[in-house]
C-alpha cells in the first residue's frame, strides 16, 4: 500500500469506527455509560436503551452494534461530490451535489435498518441546508447564516483534509467556504480548523505536535481560546503525572472547554441562549477531540475510547479524534477488528470509497502541482532583479 492509500484508508477508517463506536453512547453522561455497560466502554457495544425503536429521546435509531451515524454517511456523501467534480470544492457544490444527494438517492442507513434518503437521517440541523438551499434558494455561501450553530458541518470536513494533504491553510479556506453553506459562527469555524487538522495529520512524517501547531495558527476566535484552554489543561495534566483514574483525563478535558461550551452541562436540555452565532464561544466536540490526540501521542484506540465514555456528542468527538489519529498513525493505528465489525454491521463498502478518494486526492493534487509551478514561475519574472515590461 503507498503512502497516499494509507493515510486516506486511515482518516476514514479512523472516523467510521470513531463514529459507530460513540454512536452507542451518544447523549448521555460518564456516569450514565458506566452504569448501563458495568463500567468503561472499550470497543463495540449495543443500544444504550435495550427498547431503541420505541424509546425517547432516540427513536427510531439502532445506535450502537457498529452502526455508523450521520457523520460518515454525510463524509461519504461528500467523497461523492468530489469524485464528481474531480476539484476543490465551494458552497455552490453543496447546493448542486450534495443536497440532490442528501434528497434524491436512497442508500442503506444503518441506524433505521432500511433503505432511506440520508435526510431521514440527519438531525435538524443538517435538514436546513435542504431548507435553505433546496427550497429557499438562498445564496450558498451564506445559507448557514440563521441554523443552529453546532458540530453539523463539522463532522464530515475530513475529505477536505486529504485533498488538501500537507496544506492546513488551504484546508481550512476550502473548508469555510464549503461550510458557509451550512453553519456560521464558531460552527464554520470549526469545519475549518478540524479539515486543517486532517491536512496536517495526513501528511507524510506529521507529528502531534505538527497538528498542534496548525491548528493554533489558523483558529480565531472562541474556537482559538477553547483549543488552546484545552491543550494547556492536558499540558498542566501530563506535567503532574497523569491519573491512575482513567477518567480523570475526560473531567479535566469537560472543565476546559465548559466555559467556551453553549450547550450547558446538561446535553439533553441546553439553555435557552445555546447554539447562537458568537465571537466568544465554541463547539465543545473539536476542541475535546484535539485534546485527546494531544494527551494520548496520537494513539487512535485510546484517543477514541476515551472519546466513547466521554458522553454528551461522542460519535462526533470520536469521529474528529479517529480521522486526525488515522492521518498520524496510518491504518497500522486502526484496530482491524473495529475496522471489520464496523464495516459488516453497517453494510459498508469502505474499501470502494477509500479507492474512490484516493484516486481523487491523486488527481487534485496532480493539478494543484501544476498550478504551483504555473505560480512559481509568474513569480520568478515580475520578481526578477531590474524586470521590465
């Protein structure tokens, strides 16, 4: 397998098996995931409510059991744009190709067990760009303005990172304006600084701290101020020696980013100002994602575990931190058995889709080459010592 094949076969296999294995525990708290599963989740467990098709607030969902949720369906559906378009992409491409898909091509969904549209999927915030683009004809790159601020766009950026492997700023500017389609405020913000994150993670050699360092550079605002709360706590945590406890890390994680957090401390019932635009605020599933890469070096199985028992929006923390991990780590870091489980009981054809973006991420590159080159030497003649026209 080269090196390209590699990294991009372990960001999406980090972050289906982040996905179905948080889907499980997604919602509830530390204590709540404890109790239900006789202590830690370690790898691929059931519902949470053993009445799942009935039960509220989760019906009709078959969480749990390797089922993949709507971040990758929502990752996998923008490789589908890409492999399209066979270019970087912009907001106009979500409102031409990704919402005919979200609407008009059924697939298997595997928390309904059935063949679906993905937007009898996707939560409600996801919904609005139909909403919005779809029906309202707004103009995409500022479609997001009005929806809920949350992780929705966020969680399925990581294509962006690999067709922009090695470049975190070029990431992160693709990722914003593909977003603004869907989110605004610190919700776009993050698609862009966790698609920076992937881009640095990808590239050949990348350490922890090459991924650290990408994303302070790029990230304003709350978003800024939440990331670098959560990586000075996992600093502070690691200068004392860690935690015979092992959930420690995740209540030190939870108090860093609480400040920055709009949901509240209670996830089922946020406050009544949550999910609006802010200079000063953040998701709480990047930064939390990032602090995991951070205190576990990079090692995808502990980073997700932890992700997993850490409650509240697992299946998109586990996502972030699995695809980042993956980039690091290659697919020697993915535990094959996740990998396996996971891509049976969803029904996936990851193989075909880690083809499919590799052959994409080749292609783009290949032109992205020759555009430097095309640059380079625009810039060698009108920077020539005593140029003249």
């Amino acid at each position: 397998m080269d090196v390209l094949h590699d990294r991009v076969a372990a960001v999406l296999a980090g972050a289906a098996v982040g996905d179905a294995l948080g889907g499980a525990t997604e919602g509830w708290t530390p204590e709540q995931i404890e109790e239900r599963h006789g202590g830690r989740v370690q790898g691929i467990v059931g519902p949470f409510l053993a009445d799942w098709r009935t039960a509220r607030p989760i019906a009709p969902y078959h969480k749990g059991d390797g089922h993949v949720t709507d971040d990758t369906l929502m990752t996998h559906a923008l490789i589908e744009v890409y492999s399209a378009r066979r270019r970087h992409l912009d907001a106009y491409d979500v409102a031409s190709d990704l919402v005919p898909i979200m609407i008009g091509e059924r697939r298997w969904i595997p928390e309904l067990e059935d063949e679906a549209l993905i937007l009898q999927r996707v939560f409600l915030a996801e919904k609005w760009l139909v909403m919005k683009l779809h029906y309202g004809h707004a103009d995409p790159r500022e479609a997001g303005v009005g929806n809920v601020v949350n992780c929705g766009a966020t969680m399925y950026m990581a294509p962006v990172g690999l067709v922009n492997i090695g470049d975190p700023r070029g990431a992160y500017a693709e990722a914003i304006d593909l977003a603004g389609a869907h989110q605004s405020s610190y919700g776009r913000e993050a698609a862009g600084v966790f698609a920076a994150a992937v881009a640095a993670a990808s590239a050949p050699g990348a350490s922890v701290a090459d991924v650290r360092a990408a994303v302070l550079d790029l990230a304003h605002d709350g978003t800024a101020a939440a990331i670098t709360a959560v990586f000075d706590a996992v600093d502070a945590f690691r200068a004392r020696g860690g935690a015979d406890d092992p959930r420690v890390l995740n209540r030190v994680l939870r108090a860093a980013v609480a400040p920055f957090d709009t949901v509240g401390d209670e996830y089922r019932k946020p406050a009544m100002d949550a999910r609006l635009p802010s200079r000063t605020k953040s998701i709480e599933e990047l930064p939390v994602a990032l602090g995991l890469v951070v205190a576990h070096d990079g090692d995808l199985r502990a980073a997700v575990v932890d992700a997993v028992n850490y409650g509240r929006d697992a299946d998109s923390i586990a996502t972030m931190a699995g695809a980042i991990c993956g980039g690091l780590g290659g697919t020697a870091a993915v535990p094959a058995e996740w990998i396996d489980e996971v891509t049976r009981a969803s029904r996936l054809n990851l193989e075909g889709v880690v083809d499919e973006m590799v052959a994409v991420v080749r292609e783009i590159g290949r032109a992205d080459a020759e555009a430097a080159r095309a640059r380079l030497d625009a810039l060698d003649a009108v920077l020539a010592v005593g140029a003249t026209a």
